[in-house]
C-alpha cells in the first residue's frame, strides 16, 4: 500500500484536502486499520494525516482513541459538515475542471458580423453542437470593431471578423477562414444582368448605390474607392434582405459578399466581381492574444474552418 507523504507546512495553516479525506474516512469507520484499508493507505500515513490536521486547527483531538477503534470528540463532531463541505466542492472543482479541459462543459460566448450568420456560423454551429453538446453557446452579432471590442474586454471568447472596416487587428491572433469574393446586385431588368463573366466596378461607377453606410470608407465600397471612382450612395439601408428589395426596385445596385450569396431573392441578379489585386476581405476566428483557450474554443474554431472549407468555390 503508498505511503503517504507529510503534507507540506507554511506559516499558514495548510487544511490539506488529504488531510480532510482522512478525517472523514476515520469518521465514517470508526477506526484507523479499515480506513486505511478504504484509502489504501497504510495505517501510520491515515494517523499522520489526522495528526497534521489537528495540529493545524489547533483545537486539540478530533478523536479519542478508544482500546476498540476511535470515536469522534466534539471538536470532530464540529468539523464534520465542514470537513464534508471542502470535500464535495473541492470535487465538484475538479469535476467542472476536466469537462472544461475536455470540452464536454463550461461556455462558449462568440460574435460574428452579420453576413457570417448567413452560411458560415450556422453550420459550423451545428458541427459544433454535435461535437460538444455540454457546452452552454451565447452569440452576439455585431461589426467587426465592435466585436473585437468585446473580444478584448472579455465578453466573448471568439469572433468571427473580417478585414471590411479598417479594424486594427494586429493585437489578436487570427485563425485565417477564407477569402472572400464579392458580387453586385443588380435588378433583373439591369443591362448588365445578361452579362457573361465578372464585371469591373468602375463599369458602374455612375449608378446609384445602396449601402449600409452614407461614406464608402469603411464599408465594402472600398473596394469602388480602389477601382479609382467613389460611389454616390443613394440609399443607406443595413440589413440586406431590404437592401435586395431596394435593388429589385430597381433605386440601385449594391456589394454583396460571397457567405451573403446564398441567399439572393429570384429577381436579382448577383454578378461576380473582377478581383485586382488582394480579394475583397477576408474572414478570420479572432480571439486575445496571450489569453488561454478552452477546448471548446478550439472546438468552435476548428468547426468555423470546416464550415469555411464547404464554401463552394465559386462563392469564396
């Protein structure tokens, strides 16, 4: 049988958890010899054990030891429920502890920007969801300055971000997604709704335009503003279900990013934009540099990267 060693000893009274599962052991048997035999320890290391903790506490014997086995004195009676208290927290600790390392509890907080939420959160979610089912998921949606403001102030434990913005990223680390394209949509009746291929920005600088910002800057009209022309924004609309419907209306043509693409209504057209240089943005599973990851935020990214790895390529 091990032999237990002595507990070590600071200034500060050490109220070892080995010390207090010796304690009740002896408690519940009554004896030393079947509580060692319980622990599967040898009978001097249970009486050191118990020995350090009344020296500790200061309070004189916890047992009288009786010619037949040992019984509790009242100081013991009095540390019982304590003794018994520090143990099953102390064991639900460890218990939460390992589902955290495991990945089969704790939290998952995460934010991602709007058209992330179209395709890419969704099913990297349900990946997710099957792999750790324990986790407790909070989502935020937000944009991407936003959203790494509440990444830094600890709030969410990932985002999922993207180059759109001019947002400082440099402080946090990165898990590249994908690259992504970027399309315009035009009304059905648009002339260039029949056209075959990508088409130039600069072929539309003269339309009208609807974005969810008054200035390009910023938004993913940069991209207009690198093509040479800044694009005269007609109609500040943020959410894009209604920006299709103002293009359906034929009041403008809008930039829709590819995770967006999906889910074009039928009577507008999505015509792929020539790329020149660096892709329109790119999207990235951000989280604080220096901070440590749980299982389930490695979870949740490695899920993000699968999901990215399915966007078909025509859309990425």
């Amino acid at each position: 049988m091990a032999v237990m060693p002595e507990p070590h000893r600071t200034d500060v009274p050490d109220l070892s958890t080995v010390w207090l599962r010796a304690f009740l052991e002896v408690a519940r048997q009554g004896s030393f010899t079947v509580a060692a035999r319980r622990l599967g320890w040898t009978q001097s290391a249970v009486s050191r054990q118990v020995s350090s903790l009344e020296g500790a506490l200061g309070g004189g014997p916890l047992f009288d030891r009786l010619p037949r086995g040992v019984r509790l004195t009242e100081a013991g009676q009095v540390l019982v429920p304590y003794a018994e208290s520090v143990v099953e927290a102390l064991g639900g600790a460890r218990h939460e502890l390992a589902a955290l390392r495991e990945g089969l509890g704790g939290r998952l907080r995460f934010g991602a920007f709007p058209t992330a939420d179209a395709a890419l959160v969704p099913q990297a979610l349900g990946g997710f969801r099957t792999r750790y089912p324990g986790v407790r998921v909070t989502r935020e949606e937000g944009l991407t300055p936003a959203l790494l403001d509440r990444l830094a102030d600890g709030h969410l434990d990932v985002a999922v971000v993207s180059t759109t913005g001019r947002a400082a990223l440099e402080p946090y680390d990165l898990r590249h997604l994908l690259d992504e394209s970027l399309y315009v949509a035009v009304p059905a009746a648009h002339p260039l709704a029949g056209h075959a291929g990508p088409v130039r920005l600069r072929q539309l600088a003269d339309a009208d335009w609807i974005s969810g910002g008054s200035r390009p800057e910023g938004t993913l009209l940069d991209a207009a503003l690198r093509e040479g022309f800044r694009p005269r924004v007609a109609h500040v609309v943020a959410e894009w279900t209604a920006k299709q419907g103002y293009v359906a209306a034929g009041l403008g043509v809008a930039l829709v990013p590819a995770l967006a693409a999906g889910s074009v209504r039928p009577d507008v057209v999505l015509l792929p934009v020539r790329e020149e240089g660096a892709p329109a943005r790119a999207v990235y599973a951000a989280t604080v540099r220096g901070r440590s990851r749980t299982a389930a935020v490695e979870g949740f990214v490695d899920a993000l990267r699968e999901a990215a790895a399915g966007v078909p390529r025509a859309m990425a």
